[in-house]
C-alpha cells in the first residue's frame, strides 16, 4: 500500500510547536513548522506575551472595553501577529489591543498569525505596524520613527521608504521631541495639535515654548495665532525711542550747513543717539568737505 502524502494535522503540529524547547521555530522539525509558519492559528492566551519592547506606550482603557464588546459580538476579525521566543511562549508582534480586549472578556483562545522574527524584526514590524495606525498622537509617532533611526539604524530616507511618508513629514514629526517635555505630553493628551506643535517647535527656548503654550491652553489659541505668537517672538525688537531732531540738533545741522556749504542732517534720539548726514554731489565736492574737515589743504 502506498505511504501517504497527507501532512499531520495541524493540532499534532501545534502541540510540537507549543512544547519544543526551541525559541527558533526553524529549529522544529520541517513537517511541523510548515504547518505553523505563515499560517493562522487558534493559539491558547496563556501561551501569548506582550512584546517587552512594544513601541505602544499609551493604551485607552475606555477604547479596549469597546473592542471587547465588539469582540464579544462579532468575534476576532483581525489575526494578531506572533513569533517564538521559548518553549510554550509566544510574543506579540503587531495586534495588542486585541490581545487585551479578549483576555479581558475571558477567551481561551486567539486567532494568531505565526511568522519567523528575530528581535530586530520584531522590534522593526511592531513600530511600523503602529505608525500606520490612525489612532496614534504625533508624539507617539514621532517616538516610533526615532527608535527605527536609533534602534534599526536606518536612515532618515530609508525610513521614509518604510513606513510610506514623505522625507519632509519624517522631519516634521522628529522635530516635534524638540518640545517642552510639558508641550508633548499636552499633545499627546489632545489639549494642542501637531500644528500647534509645529509652530512652538521654532522657539529655542522651551520655557518661551511654555510660555506660548500656557497661552494656547488659556485662550484657545488657534494654529494661525499661535504661528502669529512665535512670530512676534521671534521678530527682532524695534527702538521704541524718539528719533525726531532735537532743537539742539536742528541747530548744529545749520551750523554745519553753512560752514561746509553743502546740506546737512542731524537725527538724535531722546538718549542723544542719532546720524549724521552730509550730502554731497560729486567726488570733487567730498573731497572739499573732507579737506574743510580735516583741516588738510
């Protein structure tokens, strides 16, 4: 009788997945990890970790329980994604929320999705699967893309690629961890946007960025006033001192009017400060004033 081709079924390659010592599923036997790898499967909630590393650092408790009772109703719709790391553990790559909202209605079990990862790779897929979530601050976004840069040692161009974004908004989000510290967590709390955030991150000084800031939150600063704000910071201050001639002034430009022949314009200040203006119509003429000056023939 021929020997059959028919591979194991899945839950014998499953179990030997679950229970080998390896943290590499290449490790497990070929017939076994072909089952698993790349494919999804019902995996048991005590056998699934949190990533240590998850770039997530912020988790809406109130939007979980919403995804529990969605859940509940309509069953996991998503796989989430996991990799091997020890016997009879697995840590979540990319999915979560999911992994939270079905721990806290009670499951036993979780649709997964099993790939090969090693710790970079991991690290790699969790903080670009999060960037391409919508519900994500800019703050949170713009910590993911520094950990790509620091962490994988990619490239501000090579990043762009990655995650499908124009170099400039890359940038732009990078430049935002510039703020006050304060600055960034009002952002991330929804009290200002990411366009209040550009403007205040044209201000050096953080306690001037503070100060702006306190003023957005105090009078609802739009994104335009408070571009109006930095501004007027940043607009180098006039001399709000008189600078029309004084009688003294007036008095000394006809003096030297009539003793050099030509026109002359005094402009002073109410400190005493001001010009001196003498015209003159050709460079024989300067060089006469220059002589009557300087006393040289």
């Amino acid at each position: 009788m021929a020997k059959s081709s028919r591979k194991p079924a899945l839950g014998k390659g499953l179990s030997a997945i679950l229970n080998s010592a390896a943290t590499d599923i290449e490790k497990v036997p070929e017939t076994t990890a072909e089952q698993v790898v790349g494919n999804v499967i019902d995996m048991p909630l005590g056998n699934i970790h949190p990533n240590p590393n998850q770039p997530r650092t912020h988790f809406d408790e109130e939007r979980i329980q919403e995804l529990a009772q969605s859940i509940q109703e309509l069953g996991i719709i998503q796989p989430i994604t996991v990799r091997k790391t020890a016997a009879n553990t697995f840590e979540i790559v990319s999915g979560e929320r999911r992994f939270r909202a079905a721990k806290a209605i009670g499951l036993k079990t979780l649709p997964a999705y099993v790939r090969f990862a090693n710790d970079q790779e991991s690290l790699e897929m969790a903080l670009v699967e999060n960037i391409q979530r919508q519900d994500l601050d800019p703050i949170e976004i713009a910590l993911s893309y520094q950990r790509l840069i620091e962490e994988i040692q990619l490239t501000q161009n090579q990043l762009s690629d990655r995650v499908g974004k124009k170099r400039s908004t890359v940038t732009n989000y990078l430049r935002l961890l510039k703020l006050n510290p304060i600055i960034q967590t009002g952002m991330r709390d929804g009290f200002v946007s990411m366009g209040h955030g550009r403007a205040l991150v044209n201000v050096e000084d953080p306690e001037a960025q503070l100060k702006i800031y306190k003023k957005i939150i105090a009078q609802g600063l739009s994104v335009r006033a408070t571009e109006a704000e930095v501004k007027k910071l940043k607009a180098p201050q006039k001399a709000k001192t008189n600078v029309t001639s004084s009688p003294y002034a007036i008095e000394v430009a006809n003096s030297l009017t009539k003793h050099l022949n030509t026109s002359v314009n005094v402009k002073s200040n109410s400190l005493g400060k001001g010009t001196l203006h003498i015209q003159f119509e050709s460079q024989q003429e300067l060089n006469r004033i220059f002589n009557q000056i300087t006393g040289e023939e």
